[in-house]
C-alpha cells in the first residue's frame, strides 16, 4: 500500500525479497516501546496501516503526545469507514496510554485525506516542514 500512492511510487521498493532496511525499521519499531504498528487484516489480507509514536514532551506541562503516521486503507476499502474505525482504535489506545494530544501530519498533495481528519475533529493548527537527509 505504501507503494501504490503518487508519493510512495518515488521512495518505496516494493520489490521481492524485501529490503533489509524494512526489516530493520520494523525491528526497531517492535523493540521500542513508544511505538505502536497497527495492522488491520481481513481474511489473511492487510487491509489497513497505521504507526504510532508516543512521544514524551515539557511544553504543555509535560503532556505526551502521540504522532500518527504511516497511515493507509486499501483502495478496495476505501469509504467503507475502515479509516474512521482505526483512528477511533488509536485516539482511545492514545488515551489510554496518557496522551493530552494526538497529532497527524498530511502532504498538501492530499487534500481529501486533510479534510477526512477534519471530520475527525483534528485541525490544520500548524504548518509542517521536513529536510530530507
């Protein structure tokens, strides 16, 4: 899934055998407490994708935050409301590990998934940069 979108089809190999370097990620992911995958399966299928990073933070009184990231429904269950039911799953899951705020960053080349957060009660507070090293 991470291949398939305009953005993933310039920096993602969906090649087999799979690069060791997506399997080092998800090696550090596993070891790493403050990280969560959420993958949705639907007869041995994935379906959906979601990472979770629990971040630990002194501004606002030192409340955790946690980043989303990495989310994707499959084109075939797009609207279905898959993607309202695991950002439900994680906001609780972010409460109940203490978070005071969940963030979620989107490329502006994406404006429906900007509005689907919309509808989920997230706000476009704040701009975003990245540099890619």
């Amino acid at each position: 899934m991470y291949a398939k979108d305009h953005l993933g089809q310039g920096r993602e190999n969906p090649a087999l055998p799979l690069d060791q370097q997506y399997v080092a990620g998800f090696d550090a992911i596993d070891a790493d407490p403050n990280q969560l995958l959420l993958v949705v399966e639907d007869a041995g299928a994935v379906v959906g994708t979601m990472q979770i990073t629990f971040i630990a933070g002194i501004a606002r009184l030192g409340v955790w935050r946690a980043q989303l990231e990495a989310v994707r429904v499959h084109e075939s269950r797009r609207g279905l409301g898959l993607g309202r039911e695991m950002f439900e799953w994680a906001i609780a899951e972010c409460r109940r590990r203490g978070c005071g705020l969940v963030q979620i960053k989107s490329d502006n080349s994406k404006p429906d998934a900007q509005r689907f957060y919309e509808t989920l009660g997230f706000s476009a507070s704040h701009v975003s940069s990245k540099l890619t090293l």
